[in-house]
C-alpha cells in the first residue's frame, strides 16, 4: 500500500508523457492574445438544479489591465469526449465558441494545462535517459576500480574526487555557457542529458567500486576466477547483479535531482527554450509575487514538479525499506 501513491503519480505523469498529443486539449505553442492570464474554466454538472452534461461557458474579460474575466452564463458549451477537432483527435474537448483551460493560461494565453502535459516529456525523458547513462558509467567504471585495484583504482577515485570536489550546479551553468544561446531547443534537451550524465557518474562510481571491493573477494568469485572466467564475465555475471538493488534504490532517489537540474537550467534560461515547454521554464512568470498573487494558477507546473519528485522520493525510500526488512 506505501507504494501506491508514488508509483500512481508516477503513472499518470508517465501517461501525459505517453499520450501528450491526446491528452493535452491544445497545442503546447498555440497562442489566444485576447485570453491573457485567463482562469481556469470551470466545468459544470448541474443547470438550473437539475444534473446535466458536462459544459462550460464563455468567459469574457473585462479588464484588459487587470486581465479580470467574467464567465457568461448565457453562452454554454458541452464538453466533448474522444472527439477529433482542429487540432487532432484529443479525449477532451469543447464546442465553440468556448475555450476548455483547465489551469488557465499564461502571458501569451496559452493552455497551461497543455503545456503541463507536454512538458512531461521533457522531465521524464530527462530523468530516464540520464538516470540510465549514468548508471550505466557509473556501474562500470566502479565496478572496474573496485576489481582491479592499484593503479587504475588510484587513478579512476581521483578522477571521482575531482568531480565530487566541483559544486554541481555552477559546473552545470559553465558547462552550458560553452554553448551557444540561440541553439535549437533539441540539441539544448541533448546537451542537457549530456551535462547531467556526465556530474553525476562519479557518486555512484564511488559507492559501486566498495561494494565490489567486498565481492571480488567471494568464494563464488574465486571459483569464476580458477575456472578461467573472463573479467568482463566475472564483472557481468557474479559481481554486478549483486549490486542491481542497491542501483535501483539508488536510481528512484536520484531521478527527482535530474529533473530538479533540468527545471533549474530551464528556468534561469539556460535550459529547455520557447516555445517547447518545460516545467522549468513555464515557471518563469512565478518569480514576479505581483502577477502570482493576482493568477495563482502559473504556480501549477511547480505543483506537477512537486508531486512527480515526491513520488520519486515517497519510492525510493520505501524500496529502502523493503530491502532493510
């Protein structure tokens, strides 16, 4: 049961990320300049005290300076379901002349909501492509320092040390000053998985390299050795997967510092860039307490971003506890 909330916030994110094109009522770029820092729509069940489809009215502003809209109940529209619209087959979507934001809109009138879901992708994918690579380095290089020892043990740990001794977060902000501002936002997503593979191999190199220390010295490690084994078999088949618990523990608490990293960058502009959305940079707007306290809802990619590293963290910890027990 202590798992079941992590892994279903973790499961419906990885389903926005999945199926963002269907989910997401509007495209993440589409701009409405008349519904800036609109609210979120409401919908309705009941209509003059009686049960009724799901609808929305219009909403129209009225303050331009203050963007205050009032929501017209004379102008209704249904919701419509699973329905292919304008901007594709989608599972959610409204009637005209009505617009469906469910977390309102932003500064250019875009559907929050929308770009929630398609800034998904960038997190998770984040998470998960550099969660791997890392784990990957960091598993066999460990596991080669600790099995070999001596020189290349000296030589692989000061390297570690090297890196461990570098605040992370300003070798990330040096590291993506190398390249240029004006790069496209795809190779921006590949230069950062690179940046944040490349930190954060050492820690776990540290960690894997004492563990197999202690392993190489096993009895069912000499017999791999007496009967000719090779080392990359030894280190494949008897002393690795001796350590896939701890790397999977080690995996879930350390996917929400990925993600983090990538808001991070995103949101000082170093990341993800417009129009492609991140929560990161979505979260922009929210450093300015005038306009958060006057639409509370530009606050929501940080409430996704909470909930998707607490669920990460919420996971780890109870697979940590499992393996105690």
């Amino acid at each position: 049961m202590r798992l079941a909330f992590p892994l279903t916030i973790i499961g419906i994110f990885l389903f926005f990320a999945v199926f963002a094109d269907l989910i997401a009522p509007y495209p993440y770029a589409m701009q409405d300049r008349r519904s800036p820092f609109h609210p979120p729509t409401r919908i309705h069940l009941f209509k003059e005290g009686k049960i009724s489809f799901p609808y929305v009215n219009l909403y129209e502003m009225k303050d331009p300076l203050f963007k205050v809209y009032e929501e017209r109940k004379d102008v209704s529209c249904r919701l419509r379901f699973f329905e292919n619209t304008s901007y594709g087959y989608k599972l959610l979507s409204v009637e005209e002349p009505c617009r469906l934001y469910l977390l309102g809109t932003d500064k250019l009138g875009r559907d929050i909501f929308s770009r929630i879901v398609y800034g998904s992708r960038v997190s998770l994918t984040i998470g998960f492509v550099g969660v791997s690579i890392t784990f990957l380095l960091g598993s066999i290089i460990g596991g080669l320092s600790g099995y070999f020892g001596g020189r290349v043990d000296t030589l692989i740990m000061r390297l570690v040390e090297v890196l461990l001794a570098i605040p992370t977060f300003y070798l990330m902000l040096s590291l993506r000053s190398v390249f240029p501002l004006t790069m496209e936002s795809f190779h921006v997503f590949l230069m950062v998985i690179f940046i944040l593979s490349f930190l954060g191999w050492a820690g776990l190199a540290r960690v894997i390299r004492g563990m197999v220390l202690s392993l190489r010295e096993k009895e069912f490690v000499q017999s791999a050795k007496v009967y000719g084994a090779s080392t990359w078999r030894i280190l494949r088949v008897h002393i690795l997967p001796n350590t896939y618990y701890y790397l999977i523990v080690a995996a879930t608490l350390s996917f929400p510092g990925y993600i983090l990293a990538e808001a991070s960058l995103s949101f000082l502009g170093l990341g993800i860039q417009e129009p492609y959305p991140s929560w990161g940079n979505m979260l922009s707007d929210a450093r300015n307490v005038n306009l958060i306290s006057a639409h509370p809802w530009i606050l929501s990619p940080g409430i996704a971003l909470f909930l998707l590293v607490i669920a990460f963290n919420l996971l780890g910890d109870n697979l940590l506890k499992a393996k105690k027990l």
